[in-house]
C-alpha cells in the first residue's frame, strides 16, 4: 500500500514521470513558440532584463533585521549568528547584496531559488547559491524531499532537505512554476519581432520581391538577372538600378509599418511587465497611461505594496520555517527594512519622524537613530503637545484662567 506521501506526489504531478516524485515547474504547451526561448535570449529583451533587475537589486539593497522577543517588545539582535553571517560575506565568494541578487535572479526567472547550507555544528555558516536550471527536486515516498544538482565538472550530487534552502514562488507546495516557462509565447513573439526588426536593418530595411520581365529567360539569364540586381532585396548597397526592357520590381514583403511591428514591440512591453507585476513606467517606458495612478509616487507605492512586499513576505516567511531552530523560532523575528524604500523621500521621511515624536509614538533619539544622527540629552523621553485638550473642556480651562488672581 502506498503512503499518503507517495500519493500525494501523485495528485501534484501526474503522469508517468510524476510517479517517479520528479517535480516540474513547466506547462504543456499546444503550439511551437515563434522563437525558441532559453534563459539568454530572454535576458537580451530589455523588458524582462529591466524587470528582473528592478526586482532583485531593489530588495537586495534593503537592510536585514534580526529581532528578539522580550516582555517588553523586541530589540534588533545583531549578535545572532544569522545576523552575523549576513553583515560579513554569506559565502566564500559573495557578499550580502550580491548573494541576494544571485538568490532573486533565480527565483523570479525560474520560480525557484536554492542555496546549499554549510553548518558547524548547529550553526549556519555559509549559503551559496546553486543555479535553479541545474536543479531536480524530488518528492520521496516517505514525504521527504531530496535535490539532485547536475554540475559539468563534479556530475550529480545529490542534497538531503536539512542541507538546501528552497525558496519557491507558487506552485504545488514543493516546486515553484517558472515564469520563465509560462512566459515561452509571450516571450516567443517578442524575440521574433526583435529578431524580424535585426533583419530589415541587417539588410538595409529593403523589402524582398520580385523582377518581372516580358520575355522568357533561359537559366543563364536568369542567374545573371539575380546577380545584377540581388541588392535590391539584400545587403546595404544603396547604388542607383537601372531597370531595361520592361523590367519592373514588384516588392512582396509587409514594410514594418504594413505588420505594426513598432505597435507590436510597445505591447511586448507591457505584455513582459504585466508577467512580473512592474508598472512599464519603471522599465523607461513612457508610452500609455498606468491604471495605478496618474502620479508616479502612486504607481511606486502601488509598486511597493502589490510586488515587493509579498516578495519580501515569501522570503522571511522561508527564513523562519528553514534557518531558524526550533528555539529561535520562538523568539527571534527576521525582518527586511522595508521603510528603508522610503528614504529617498526626505519630506515624507521627516513628516513622518515629526508627527511620531509629537504623538510619542519614538522618542526624539529614536527618531534620529532612523536617521543615522547622534542621540540628544534627554532625548530618550516621550513628549507629547499640550495645547490639544477635550472641547467640553475648553471652557473650564477659561474659567480657571480668569478667576485666578
């Protein structure tokens, strides 16, 4: 009899390959692509390189805060050896922001993001991150999950769960779906008009046809027809022809105006940003209007909240459930500073400083901790304004204020 495991495997995979507990992250696909699509010609669409730039370099420049629970709230542990790992080099060959960066390329291109775990003794030491196209995961049929990495120089080496971070968009619980693959039409139709726009320029954006004449030709005569007027049709030759006889040049092909080409690669545009959640006004795209708002600080801060901080939410969450003990769990909280976006915005910023402290929501010095300032004298205080009272009390203050001497 089967476990419920194994039949759970089952259920999310399906297929004769599924039994096996192999998980793939890819659709079925009903018709061929217009262009074949793989990692490097996605990235050399400047829509999706913008969009995964924007979406890996901003999170990874955001501060990572390690908290511990007290009786009276929580204080930033910066001795934890989590927090320690990521204030120095994660791993032997990258530092906090390029690890990050190396971490949200993979998952946003493949839906899944992996990183191999190096402890001693109990505690984490190194994370480096393993290239998700070389990645298999697979679900055994005793509920455990185990990867098998496929490297050119070593072969397969094969990673128990205690040892791999999984980071996952969604999917079927134990694999991410790969944009990357969702996206092969759209993608598809963007590099051939790319590629449709490389050739009419290769050529001298000279439009094919066709020579007609009002006589038969023999072969030869045709051959030497074809040489001498060939750059009509090909190469960047601008010299003058001279067509004789009755000859007359027919063209055949759609100019780019014919088949909207230009109007084509806009919609691609906003077809790629549409996939990754970015406002096409944050990719340099100036063309068309944005339902989030006629303002750009409406669009970033709808932006802020719809993409990056679900984003962000994924990878805390992972960090918790997988590189926390079951100690620390109870007691620690790992947060990305996520006011840090906002920084930029000094009017907001300080607006929002100057309206805590009169409310003695932060005290002045925690204010100016937020802003890297030294503390004040009797700055650790709470203050609050003393001119707003009660209105039916308004007149007991006059009252008082007149009958005294």
């Amino acid at each position: 009899m089967n476990s419920p495991f194994y039949e759970f495997g089952s259920w999310v995979m399906g297929g004769l390959k599924r039994m096996l507990g192999i998980q793939y992250n890819y659709p079925s696909y009903a018709e061929e692509a217009a262009s074949p699509v793989t990692f490097d010609t996605a990235m050399q669409l400047s829509a999706v390189w913008a969009c995964v730039k924007l979406l890996a370099e901003t999170p990874a420049s955001l501060p990572l805060n390690f908290y511990r629970k007290t009786a009276d709230g929580r204080i930033t542990d910066e001795n934890h050896p989590l927090a320690l790992l990521f204030q120095n080099k994660v791993n032997r060959y990258q530092n906090r922001v390029e690890f990050w960066e190396t971490v949200y390329l993979n998952l946003l291109v493949h839906g899944n993001a992996y990183c191999q775990i190096e402890r001693r003794g109990n505690t984490i030491v190194s994370l480096l991150p393993l290239m998700s196209a070389q990645m298999e995961t697979r679900l055994l049929n005793d509920g455990s999950i185990s990867y098998q990495y496929e490297n050119d120089q070593y072969g397969v080496t094969v990673f128990a769960e205690k040892s791999t971070w999984h980071l996952k968009l969604m999917g079927n619980g134990i694999s991410g779906l790969s944009p990357l693959a969702y996206q092969r039409n759209t993608l598809g139709i963007a590099q051939a008009a790319e590629k449709a726009v490389s050739n009419i320029y290769k050529n001298g954006a000279k439009p094919s046809g066709v020579l007609k004449l009002d006589k038969l030709l023999t072969k030869d005569q045709r051959n030497e027809v074809r040489e001498a007027f060939a750059t009509l049709t090909t190469g960047n030759n601008n010299r003058l022809m001279v067509l004789e006889k009755g000859t007359e040049f027919q063209p055949i092909s759609l100019s780019p105006q014919d088949i909207e080409l230009l109007q084509s690669r806009k919609f691609q545009i906003s077809e790629i940003c549409r996939w990754y959640g970015v406002p096409s006004v944050m990719v340099n795209d100036a063309n068309g209007t944005s339902v989030w708002g006629s303002g750009i600080e409406q669009i970033m801060q709808g932006f802020y909240k719809l993409t990056l901080r679900p984003l962000l939410e994924k990878v805390e969450a992972s960090m918790m459930v997988n590189l926390l003990s079951d100690a620390d769990r109870k007691t620690m909280e790992i947060e990305f500073d996520f006011n840090a976006l906002l920084r930029s915005d000094l009017k907001t910023m300080f607006e929002s400083y100057k309206s805590a402290v009169n409310g003695s929501l932060m005290s002045p010095n925690e204010a100016r901790r937020e802003l890297n300032l030294q503390p004040l004298d009797g700055g650790d205080k709470l203050f609050m304004q003393g001119a707003m009272m009660p209105v039916d009390k308004l007149g007991e203050q006059n009252a008082d204020q007149t009958t005294k001497p």
